[in-house]
C-alpha cells in the first residue's frame, strides 16, 4: 500500500509582508492569492523492518534512519525530519519517503511550505489522524515557523492547505480565510493575461524577512507605511477582481509592488528592475516578484494582444517564461494498493 499526497503551489498578487509576524498580532495582516498548477509531490511506503528511508529527487539526498533513531536538524531534509518528529511518524515500523517539488525553494512560490502541507498530509494519513484543513494548515506553519525557526508569514501554509482564490485574514488570535467565487469568464481571461516568468535567481527569504520584521519592530516610517498601504491595496485588490475589474487589478499588481519594495531594500535588485521596466514598456499594466521578493519569480498582467511582445522582451533578458493554470484543490492525499501499479 503506497499513501500519495500533492499540495499546490501558490501565487501572491498582494499582502505578502502583511502575513509576518509580529505584524499581524498587533495590526491584523491579509492576503489575496491563488494556488496554480504547480505541485509539491509525497509519496510513502510503509514497511516492517524499522528502517525510515527519505529520498529527495529535488536536493538528490537520500537519507536512512533507525526509527529510535534520534533525527538531528543539521541541513540536510531538516523540513521533512521536524514533520516525522512532529506527528510521531517514528512511533511505527517504518517508511520510504520519496519527495519533489515543481519548483525549488527560494523561487517564491512557496514550495517549501507546499511541501511541508504534503508530509503532514502524508503523516496523517499513516497515523490516521483526524486533522481539519485549518489544522494542517497551523501545524505546517507551527513546524516551519517555530519548531525549525525559519523567518516567514503564515500565508503559504494556508494556500496550499485549502487550495483556489482565496483572501486570507490573519488576526491576533486565528487565521480566516475566504474563499473567493471567482466566474469561470474571469478566470480565463486572468489566464490569457497574466505573465510567469522565472528571473534565473533564487534566494533566502528568510535574510529578506529578518530585515523587513527588524524595520517594522524599529519603527521605521518607510517600512510602517508600506505594510499598512500594502494591506488597503489587498483589499482594493479583491474588490477590483470580484467586480470583473481586471485591468484595474493589473494595475493595482504593480502599485502593490511598489509598496511592498519600500518594506527592505533587499526585496528588490537592478536585474529584477530592469526586467520588470522593459515589460511595462513593452506593455504589461503592472506586476511584481512572488513571494519574499530578491528573485523567482515576475508576475505580470499585460492585455492579451501585447502579452508575446512583454514576453520576447523578458526572454531576450535571460528569463524563462512559465505556463500555468490555476487549481481549485488544496491539498490532497489517497492511497494505492500495490496491485495498480504491478506489470503483467
């Protein structure tokens, strides 16, 4: 028997920074993004000498432990050593762990915390525990965020976990979030208009995050007002797409970036503003780098009859252009009798 699980990556069109605590506890923090059709992979197989066997196709690590065995953080699989400490995946016989991501860390989409949402949802289905969304959502965050300290927000964790449009509220005390009833008309045209594309250059969200928290807690008014003019525009954002208002959402996605670049000065760098300059003056409406920022990944929203031209200029540039698609799950988990996969 094999439990399998995927969990999707997402797209942040404005909030990201408003998400990092301390900020949401004292001010309430919120997000608007969407899940694509780029996944974080698991696969596990349980078996009965007390053995645990972790193989990540993306690091080319593989890794093996005695179940007693105590798992030490130290660099390598360390997300997915916190998550079989977490959920007593050591309290059993044994497992195979195979692992890969459609996209690497440090891209911004993500798929760290993508990943982290499918082991917990590979470990509860091998534990057979009964978690809610909201649940694996937390502990997924509970596990990034404080068991291996890693700086970030609580966004990721809950747009992969629930999947689809989603305007995330992020409060003192709980985490909300609102799906969005997105038309079909809309989404399309979303998808004819807006632009991926992979700038070459990945990096440590967590130096960008430390700088950013570290301004906020200092006060600085630059910083300050960038979070607040960032959470008015997520919000201006939502509305601008639920009233079909989509031109105006393209332009709202490059005002959101220039309020989100005055949160560090690391968010952004002169490869970064060259490319994203040449697009708009080949004609996107406006745009920004997903995630912590640094590199990864240019969104960008161009009318359709423009979009080949914005995309020849980005290319000539050295970036690679990304299909994509938006998916309405979350995360998903499902188990395989052994017998489908044998050959005749």
């Amino acid at each position: 028997m094999l439990i399998r699980a995927k969990a999707p990556l997402r797209i942040s069109f404005a909030g990201g920074g408003t998400d990092v605590p301390p900020y949401p506890e004292k001010e309430g923090g919120c997000v608007l993004s969407a899940t694509i059709n780029k996944y974080a992979y698991g696969t596990l197989h349980p078996r009965d000498d007390g053995q645990i066997s972790i193989e990540s196709l993306d690091f080319g690590i593989s890794i093996n432990y005695n179940v007693d065995e105590d798992l030490i953080y130290d660099g390598k699989l360390d997300l997915v050593k916190a998550a079989i400490k977490k959920l007593g995946g050591q309290n059993g016989a044994g497992f195979n762990l195979f692992l890969h991501s459609d996209a690497p860390p440090g891209t911004g989409l993500g798929s760290s915390s993508a990943m982290m949402v499918a082991l917990v949802g590979l470990l509860k289905e091998f534990k057979n525990m009964p978690l809610t969304d909201y649940e694996i959502a937390h502990l997924a965050y509970v596990i990034e965020r404080k068991e291996l300290k890693i700086d970030g927000g609580l966004q990721d964790q809950y747009a992969s976990t629930f999947g689809g449009f989603n305007f995330i509220e992020f409060l003192k005390d709980r985490v909300i979030v609102n799906p969005l009833k997105i038309n079909q008309d809309v989404i399309n045209e979303l998808e004819h208009n807006l632009l991926l594309c992979y700038t070459g250059g990945t990096r440590l969200s967590a130096k960008i995050i430390e700088d950013q928290v570290s301004r906020y807690e200092r006060g600085e008014e630059e910083a300050l007002q960038g979070l607040r003019q960032l959470k008015e525009m997520t919000i201006e954002m939502k509305n601008a797409l639920l009233q079909r208002k989509l031109n105006e959402f393209g332009e709202l996605l490059g005002h959101a970036w220039e309020n989100k670049k005055k949160l560090s000065s690391k968010i952004t760098n002169p490869v970064i503003e060259e490319m994203y300059n040449e697009a708009k003056k080949a004609g996107a409406l406006g745009g920004k780098i997903t995630g912590a920022g640094g590199g990864g990944y240019l969104l960008l929203y161009c009318p359709f009859e423009k979009k080949h031209k914005v995309a020849e200029r980005l290319r000539n540039l050295g970036g690679a252009i990304t299909d994509f698609a938006f998916e309405f799950y979350g995360l998903q988990t499902w188990r395989v009798n052994d017998q489908w996969n044998m050959t005749t």
